[in-house]
C-alpha cells in the first residue's frame, strides 16, 4: 500500500467566497481555528489563499473590515494533486516556508496537507519499521537515518537531504493572469516531477 495526500490530507479545509469580506474572513478563520482560507470563485475554482498574518495587517492598517477580503490575499501558492505519494511530497516542505499546502483536483480545492500531517505519517512509518525489525538486524541503525517502503514494507536507509534532488515545483503561482488550465497543467507538471 502506498500512503498518498489524499490519505493525510485535511478534507474541508476553510473556503472563503471572493466576495468575502475582511470581517467575515477574520471571524471564520478564528471560528475555525485555522491559519488560512482558500478563496474561490463562484464556480469553486481556486483563486489564492488569505492567511490570518495578512487579515492581522490589514486589520493593523484600519482597513475597513468590509472590503473584501481577496484583496489581501496572495496567489503564490504550491498545490499539491491528491494522488502524490508521500515520498514525493515531503520534499515540498523540507524546501519552502509553506507550513500547509492545497490539495487540489481539477481546480477545486479537495483538501490541505500540512508539515504536521507528513510528521504524524513518518513518525508512524518509522514506529512500524521499527516493530517489524528483526532481532538480528543492524540495531545501530539510526530511525532518523531509516524509512520503510508503503510498497514493500523494507526498510531501507536514507539517503542525507544534501543528496536528494527534488522536481522543480512547476505549479508556484506568482500572478493573477494564470487560469484554471494554466492550475491544471502546473499541477500535472508537479505530479510528474
């Protein structure tokens, strides 16, 4: 078995109309608990992501809480497919500042991956690893040196993160111009890497 996004992935992330205002923003992501909402149009087509640092600036700046909230939000986002295996997605977050990520289907937002979700899995990974090891196996071997394959159920030793080379992230959006398609197939292109 092959543990994928969609397997840890958050499945009702908080999505925020574009018509959302700065105060209705602010309330449901304190409602909710959340550091960030997804902004989408009316047909549920990811448009950017408004996170409660960009609420509090605005909020700071007096901005009047009736404005809508899309006007704070940021576009540069990397989105992950719900089919990437794990394997390929912690390389994400070992090399950008992003602590949660989208998960994202056709264009529409399925889910929300976080750091603590990839840490939760390879900590239970690494627990089941270790129950299966048998006694005669190498006990100097490090857990933090070692992964076990979803496919295979080996383990295996990791290679140091100096030496991994990740795909190049395809789909980081930096400019309102981009369309769904344009989503799309910056998705396709990172599920691929």
């Amino acid at each position: 078995m092959q543990v994928t996004v969609r397997d840890l992935m958050t499945s009702q992330p908080l999505l925020l109309s574009e018509l959302a205002t700065v105060e209705e923003a602010t309330r449901r992501i304190l409602e909710r608990a959340v550091g960030e909402a997804y902004v989408v149009d009316d047909d549920g087509r990811l448009l950017g992501t408004v996170s409660d640092f960009a609420l509090l600036k605005a909020r700071i700046l007096l901005t009047d809480a009736q404005e809508p909230a899309s006007r704070f939000m940021s576009r540069n986002m990397l989105l992950l497919k719900p089919d990437m295996r794990l394997d390929q997605v912690t390389g994400y977050f070992r090399e950008s500042c992003y602590p949660r990520l989208a998960v994202v289907e056709n264009g529409r937002v399925v889910g929300q991956l976080s750091r603590r979700d990839v840490l939760r899995a390879m900590v239970v990974i690494e627990e089941i690893a270790l129950a299966s090891v048998d006694d005669d196996f190498e006990t100097s071997l490090s857990v933090s040196n070692t992964a076990v394959s979803p496919e295979t159920g080996l383990i295996h030793r990791l290679e140091s993160p100096a030496a991994t080379v990740l795909p190049e992230p395809a789909c980081l959006r930096s400019t309102p111009e981009l369309d769904s398609s344009e989503t799309v197939r910056s998705m396709s292109s990172l599920a691929t890497g």
